[in-house]
C-alpha cells in the first residue's frame, strides 16, 4: 500500500475518496461546516438537522457534483477538542480508511485539520491509524478474478505549503513501523504448519538482509553446547528442534540494549495439555519474538542511532513419549536449576535462558516480551501489557513509550514475599507458583535468571492475542511491542 504527503487544495484533490475531519465542539464545528460548504459550494443538510455533529467516531459520505464526476468526501468527526490526543487522531484515521475501504474506494486523501497543533504528529497518526486499520490476513483466502481492489493508496494532505517537508518526513516515518507492525502481525497470525522453529529463524534472517542488521541462527547442536535445557527441554517433543536467534544493529561500542522476545511457535501445554477450545490462538505464542523482530526491521531502517541486541528462543511446545514431564528437572545456561511443574508454564523455561545468556553482551538494559500468562489477561485484559521489573527509571521511559504510542503497559509488584511462592524443594525455583498471583510468580521466576543488569519484563498475552476488531487493529495478532519499542529506542540516550 502507498503512503503520502501532498499540498493540496480540497477542490483540486481527486481521490476516490477525501476525507475531512470535524471538532465536536459546537461553535469551532459551526465555524468548519460554514468553510467547507463555501469550499465546495453545496449545502451540508445533515449537519443543518444535526443528524451529523462531529461527535468522536461518527462518519459521513458527502456526495458532491464537480464538473464531470461526482466526488465523495468523508465527514470524520473527532469529538469535542479539550480531549483530542495523538490516539484520537488514530482512530479518525481508522475510520476514514475503513469508509473509503466500504465504498470500494482505490484511493484516499485525508486532509489535516487547520486547527491542529504538532502538525507533524497528528499526520503521523491520521496516517498510522489509516494504515493499521487496513490490515487484514487473508493470504490463504482464494480471490475472486472479479473481486473490488483494495484501498491502494492513502495520502494525508494539508494546503500549506510550509510544511510539506514536515509532512513528508512524518509519512516516511509511520510508513516504516506501520510495515514493520505489519510484518508482526503476518508472523503471529501465520498458522503453524507455516511458522515453526526453522521457518521462525528464517524470517528473522530474511529481515536482517533486507534492512542491514546481522542475524545469527544457532542449531540444536550449538544450543546444547551453550547448555540451554529450557530451550531443549521444551522442545524435545517435537519434530521441529528448536533454533535461538541473535540479532544485533548498532555501533558496538555502545552498551546494548537487549531485546528478548518469547517465539512458542505453537504451544500445546505438551503433557500439561491445554483444552482443545480455543488452542487455535496458540500459533500467537511468539508474538513476543515478532514483536522484537518487527521493532529490528523498524529501528534499522529508520537508521536510529542505538545499539541494540535481539534474543529469540524458538520452540515448538507438543504432547509426544519424548515430551518433557511434569516433575523434571532442567539445568539453564546459567547453571540454575529449575522443577517443572507444568509443562504449559514452558515459555519462563525459554526465556530463563536467553536472558541469562543476555549477560555476556553488558547490556545497558534488558526488555523481555512474553504471552506469558493467561493471568495477565484476567487482570488488565486487552487494553494493556503487564510490566514487572528491578528499575523503575527503564519502566517509567517504558511507560512514556506507551502512552505516546498507544501501547500502553501497567505495572505491577514483585514484592519478596511472592518469591517463596516458586519455592521448590528439589531444585533451585519451581516453574509455577499455585493459583494465586500468576503474573507475578512468573516474572519472579524470570528474575531468577538475569544478570547484574536492568530488567523489565513485558507480559503481552491480553494484548498481542486478540479476541475481537479494534479500532486499527483485528481480531488475531495485533503486533503489539512494535511500536513500542520503536519509540522506547527513538527516545533511547
């Protein structure tokens, strides 16, 4: 899909469809609707009648005679201006796309309002909100020869021509981590006999290559010697062995930050087995990982100045007779031992690993990205990330990045007296901690594998697995971690 900037006139445009957009506010909504019947010379009866007001989220198809053709504008409302926000803006976007997408339209220009302020902020997320909304996973969907085209080309527009170079960088911007989300969501939603440990590992290597990162692929063998037994243990029951990805972007001589992403390429519950209902979704437990490898696509074509490192352990979670029991014991790479209650609490044991092996680079920081637990879902739902970690500076840019993206992340506690709860009596920590507190035992567990470093832990699970349509985003994987890291590492000094 096309995505621009452009000056341009709303009379001159000729896109399929042009999309306006109008404050709730009634005077300030008064004063727009007088502009626009004088831009294009015809009477707005439904706004005359108040059948259409400006209010958030409403929309309407303006039908307008122009010399030949008739044009269709879009009337977006955004709602009453005191609460406009940058996420405001998005889903004004998303709503102008899905109408022009409804009307068959090939095209769509959005005009930026006259009154908004940080103009290259709002075009940034008039055009994210358009273009996410736009998604969907239909590649294994037969076409019809005779089928509607798809919305091709979305360009935001404003009459101004000071800030066409403003606009034009913005675009580009959005562009890149809208496309690099995009890449996300592909991998999430793939189903698994198309995404499994090996095919994982090379779409990680496909990325490096086409947008100028390194990305190293270590094999069964070389993940025994490095003596990862969560890797391994998980995997061992099944056909596909497992492969732990390095990727790395950036200046050396910079401390990294280390980014580790859980890549469950399917998960399920091995002997622990899930209930058949729903373990469909279960082809999104690596949306940790897709998210760290959307956010290297992101971050090394917008060619921003950090060095980063990813982490990607990838296993394939399956019931067989030479699964791993409950009742095991497994040694991590960093000597640690660890019971295995549960074998569907496998994605802590994979990440034990990485992120102990996260010691050797001397991270600045270390962020992990995990569907972790289904607790997470029960306590924040699908509005936002669970985040637990030993540094309260690195949560708190965390939480900046967030709000700024729309991705947002709430913490939670990691008081001691949650420690004794993954207590066991065999090995040096249990991999499940009993009923209470789900969220936060297996965070503990986690903390019992880093180094000496900052650490934050990202529970996605509510957020990266969704159950339905959002504003810009679709039942299924929403990519979610992209965008969020991206503008966590733009920030990143």
């Amino acid at each position: 899909m096309k995505l621009a900037f452009e000056k341009s006139s709303l009379n001159a445009n000729t896109a399929d469809a042009i999309a306006v957009f109008l404050h709730g506010d009634k005077s300030l909504f008064s004063s727009e609707i007088v502009a626009l019947v004088r831009q294009l010379g015809v009477r707005i009866p439904a706004a005359d009648r108040g059948d259409f007001t400006g209010k958030e989220g409403e929309s309407m198809v303006l039908y307008v005679p122009h010399a030949r053709q008739t044009r269709r504008y879009v009337l977006v409302g955004l709602g009453e201006r005191k609460k406009l926000s940058l996420e405001r803006y998005r889903r004004s976007g998303a709503v102008a796309a899905k109408c022009a997408r409804s009307l068959k339209a090939e095209s769509l220009a959005m005009f930026v309002p006259l009154v908004a302020t940080e103009f290259q902020s709002v075009v940034s997320a008039l055009a994210e909100g358009a273009f996410l909304a736009l998604y969907k996973f239909d590649k294994y969907i037969s076409k019809k020869s005779d089928s509607p085209p798809n919305l091709q080309t979305i360009t935001v527009c404003a009459e101004s021509s000071a800030r066409v170079k403003q606009g034009i960088q913005a675009v580009r911007w959005t562009k890149t981590i809208c496309e690099a989300t995009y890449l996300a969501r592909e991998l999430a939603n793939a189903p698994g006999n198309e995404i499994y440990p090996q095919t994982l590992a090379e779409a990680a290597k496909l990325s490096a290559e086409r947008c100028g990162y390194t990305a190293k692929i270590l094999d069964e063998r070389e993940i025994k010697e490095a003596g990862m037994g969560g890797v391994l243990g998980v995997s061992q029951g099944s056909v596909h062995p497992p492969r732990f990805v390095i990727l790395e972007y950036g200046k050396k001589q910079k401390r990294p930050v280390v980014l580790v992403g859980k890549g469950v390429t399917f998960d399920t519950g091995g002997i622990s087995i899930k209930p058949s209902a729903g373990m469909a979704e279960m082809k999104m437990d690596m949306s940790g990982a897709a998210a760290v490898i959307g956010a290297f696509d992101a971050v090394a074509r917008l060619k921003l100045p950090v060095h980063i490192v990813g982490l990607i352990p990838i296993v394939e979670n399956m019931p067989s007779g030479s699964s791993i029991r409950p009742g095991d014991i497994i040694r991590h790479h960093n000597g640690k031992t660890s019971e295995v209650d549960n074998t569907d609490a496998e994605g802590r044991l994979i990440l034990a690993d990485a992120l102990a092996f996260a010691e050797k680079f001397k991270p600045a920081a270390v962020i992990d990205l995990a569907t972790l637990t289904g607790a997470c879902v029960v306590a924040l739902g699908h509005h936002a990330s669970g985040m637990l970690g030993n540094d309260a500076s690195l949560m708190t840019k965390l939480k900046r990045a967030g709000e700024s993206t729309y991705e947002r992340v709430w913490q939670l506690p990691l008081y001691d007296e949650y420690e004794k709860l993954i207590k066991s009596d065999v090995a040096d920590v249990k991999n499940v901690g009993g009923r209470w507190a789900g969220t936060i035992t297996a965070a503990w567990f986690l903390k019992k594998f880093i180094g000496s470093y900052k650490w934050v832990h990202l529970d996605i699970a509510g957020t990266a697995m969704l159950e339905e349509d959002g504003d810009y985003t679709q039942k299924g994987a929403s990519g979610v971690g992209v965008r969020l890291l991206t503008e966590f590492l733009r920030r990143w000094k």
